[in-house]
C-alpha cells in the first residue's frame, strides 16, 4: 500500500513540473514515506530527518515533507522532534500534497491528517517504477482489529471503492500497456461490504470485481492481496477458477497455527477451519500455490503453542512464507500484553521455522523441474541474468536477452527454496508438452 502511494506522490509532483534528481542536496522537495509495520520506523525516519537537517540548512528553498503511516500515527509529534520539517501529510491526506506545500512556502510548517478518505489514492496520477505492472487499489482501511496491527490506527475503517471506478483504471492501465495488476486492499474478501450496488439493495462482492476485472482486453494475468481466512468464501474460489487472467497464487495469512494464540492475536478463525479452505482452494484450482505471513513468538506463545504452528506448516505445504519475529508496535494492543517471549527463545523457535519452510518451499519447487512455465519478465536479476515470475508467483532466472513485459515460456531444470531456474524455449514447445499430458 505505501508502494502503491509513493507512486502517486512521484506523479502528483511530476504533474507539478518537479524532476526526480540522485542528489538530496538539490532537492527542492524530499518526501519521506513512512510505514509504521516495519520495525524501527521511527528510528529511521528521525535518522533520516537528521541527514537532511544540515542540507536544508544550505538549501533553505528545500521543502521536507513526511508522509505515510508513521505521520498519521504521530502527527504533530514529527514538527516537535524535527521542527525543520515542513509539511506532515497523513494517509488520507495524499491529495492535498501539492497545496500543502505550497502553503508552506507562504506560511510555514503544515499538517494534514484526516481522519476519511474522500479520494482513492489511485484516482491520482502516478509515476510507475514498472511499466508492465500495476498496483489498483481496490479498498483502503480495514475494520478488523488483529492486536499486533498498526494498520486500523493508521488507514481508518475499510472504504471500497466503487467497482466501476475500479474497472476504469484497470482498462486504462491495459490500454497503456500494463499486463498485470495486483488488486490491493488489507482484505479484499470484504471487498464491497461498504457500498450497496447503485439502483439495487445488494452490495458489490470481490467474487464480481475479479470477474469483471477478467474482462479487461489486453490484461494478461490479475493478482490479488491479501484475503483474510476468515472472510474467504467459496464464490472467491469459483471466480479465480473461472477467471483465466486470475493467477494460480493466493497469499493467505496463517499468522499463527495455535488457535489460543490467534485468539489472542483477534484472528477470528482457528487452524482446522484455515487448513479446511487450503484444502478447499487445492482441490477445486489445480497448481494453485499458496504463501503466507507467520509471527513467531507472540506474547505468551508457548512451545506447545509453536508446535502448533509447525504442525499448520508441514500440512498446508506453503510454496513460500514471510516468517516475523514479534516485535510491539506502539499504538496495538498487544504492545501492553505483559508476557512477551525471550529473544533468545523466538530466535530459536524462528530458525526452526525457517528451516522447515525452505525444505518445504524447495519440495514444492522441485515439481516445477522438468515442466515448462509461462513467464513474465520484470528485469535484471541480482546475478546479471534476466529475472521473471510465473503465474504461481515463483521467481524465475535464466540467461538471455528479454525486456520487462516479454512473456516467454522457460524450461525449469533446477529448483531452489527461494527460485528456480531454466532455459527460455519456443512457445511450440510447451503446447507439445500440454498436447502429450493431454493425450
Ligand atoms: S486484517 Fe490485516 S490489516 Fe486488518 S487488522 Fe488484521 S492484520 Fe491488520
């Protein structure tokens, strides 16, 4: 989501005529984009302010503006801390960025930190890092309250945005030649729960907008992030079944597989019913490929507690995961619960479930050896070589020449935990290889 507005602010102050320069120095303006979920943010954030102070100094038409999350956490906090700071602009605030600047100048220090959004982020315009790939936000806010999470503070209650809105910018993107867009919300299945259908009482479903979004001309391939398990419903799993732009890959948030510790984390569904929806979603998409986000080392989580998380693991077979060690967010209400776990003991426990997802996430990459995959190219890999993802969302290197954008189909002949490898092939190759499985 902070991703998805740092390109609108790029492309509100491109709009405005300003350039990007490589040095801070020149800037006129410098825009700090905060996200309160990662660890340390505000350490880094007043690190940062540090760095610039002395280059304001010897560029008093320099404008430093602080956006994102930690800025509607802290509001007026960041102008006391770091009076040099000229404008605080908060996450429903996006599209008064230039005014406040402006207003800046003429009469210092501004903050804006609405509580509402009344204009989607994605109704501004943007400068995109990838011409290929899009984000499409698609509701913001979220009206859960999981208690490690930041993001109720910070985002507000879920707003949806209208479908047909939606609709228009994906067309848009495709006419531009955008052919993957990833619909972003903190938890898509509710996707519409805010908004009744205009001229009907009923309410507008994700299921629809991944069906309507499936009729886009030109758009290869749709993503979706993140649905909650405890709002997943079976019109979701027929919608991405039906759907032929809709990529075989769900993320879906375990969190933990201790249902003591996901009621004390507020996820209001238990683990037999998550791994009932893996089992579900397998059966009725085949090679689908699921990742997940798990916390380790909850406040009171037990080792018991733990084993549970390993035992979801080893049965859900995840092809990847994000792995957390808990850390208190100031703000949830977890920060406050009194039994947090040893260092040391989440260190262990963390390393023991890393150890077992990669030899699972490598398992799970060694059936793709020997197959051939659809690629999407999106640059340079960190090795030199070209770098792409498949429609199950697994990265993919091999050597050649291809452009960000190009669909090419590859030859897997090594697996990795973390990627594969292979050999682009004609097309004419893989519709063999389908030919021959059919037969
Ligand atoms: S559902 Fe996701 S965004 Fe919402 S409170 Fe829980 S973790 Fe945070």
């Amino acid at each position: 989501m902070n991703e998805h507005d740092s390109e609108r602010i790029a492309g509100l102050l491109t709009a405005e005529g300003y350039v990007p320069t490589e040095e801070a120095a020149e800037a006129e303006v410098v825009v700090l984009n905060t996200c309160a979920i990662r660890e340390n943010a505000d350490n880094r954030l007043y690190g940062q302010l540090g760095h610039l102070r002395p280059l304001k100094m010897a560029n008093p038409r320099m404008r430093i503006v602080v956006a994102g999350c930690l800025a509607q956490k802290d509001r007026g906090l960041i102008q006391r801390r770091a009076p040099w700071v000229d404008v605080v602009v908060g996450t429903h605030a996006l599209p008064s960025l230039l005014e406040l600047i402006r207003r800046a100048e003429a009469e210092g220090p501004q903050m804006d930190v609405r509580e509402y959004t009344e204009v989607f982020p994605s109704a501004l315009p943007a400068v995109r890092g990838d011409r290929h790939r899009a984000w499409v936000s698609v509701s913001v806010g979220c009206d859960n309250r999981c208690s490690f999470c930041i993001v109720p503070l910070v985002r507000g209650p879920q707003r949806s945005r209208p479908l047909g809105e939606v609709l228009a910018e994906v067309q848009g993107l495709a006419a531009s030649g955008v052919v993957e867009v990833t619909l972003l919300g903190q938890n898509v299945n509710t996707y519409g729960r805010d908004l009744t259908v205009p001229g009907s009482g009923s309410r507008s479903r994700f299921a629809e907008l991944l069906r309507a979004v499936d009729g886009v001309e030109r758009l290869r391939r749709i993503r979706f992030t993140s649905p909650h398990p405890h709002d997943f419903t079976p019109d979701v799993i027929d919608a991405i079944a039906a759907c032929e732009r809709v990529c075989e890959h769900i993320h879906f948030p375990l969190q933990s597989g201790s249902d003591r510790i996901l009621r004390a984390m507020r996820r209001s569904y238990r683990s037999e019913r998550y791994l009932s929806w893996v089992r579900r979603i397998r059966d009725s998409i085949p090679g689908i490929a699921f990742s997940t986000d798990i916390i380790v080392g909850f406040p009171g989580e037990t080792e018991e507690d733990f084993r549970g998380t390993l035992r979801v693991v080893e049965e859900a077979r995840f092809d990847s995961a994000y792995t957390f060690q808990y850390s208190p967010r100031p703000g949830t209400a977890a920060a406050s619960f009194d039994d947090q776990v040893p260092k040391e003991v989440v260190q262990e426990r963390f390393d023991r479930l890393v150890a077992l997802q990669e030899s699972i996430s490598l398992e799970r990459n060694r059936a793709c050896e020997g197959r051939i995959v659809e690629v999407l190219v999106e640059g340079t890999g960190r090795k030199g070589g070209v770098q792409g993802r498949t429609r199950t969302n697994k990265v993919v290197h091999f050597e050649g020449d291809a452009a960000p954008g190009q669909f090419l189909d590859v030859a897997i002949e090594r697996a990795h935990p973390h990627h594969l490898s292979g050999h682009p092939v004609p097309t004419a190759e893989r519709d063999g290889l389908a030919l021959a499985a059919a037969e």
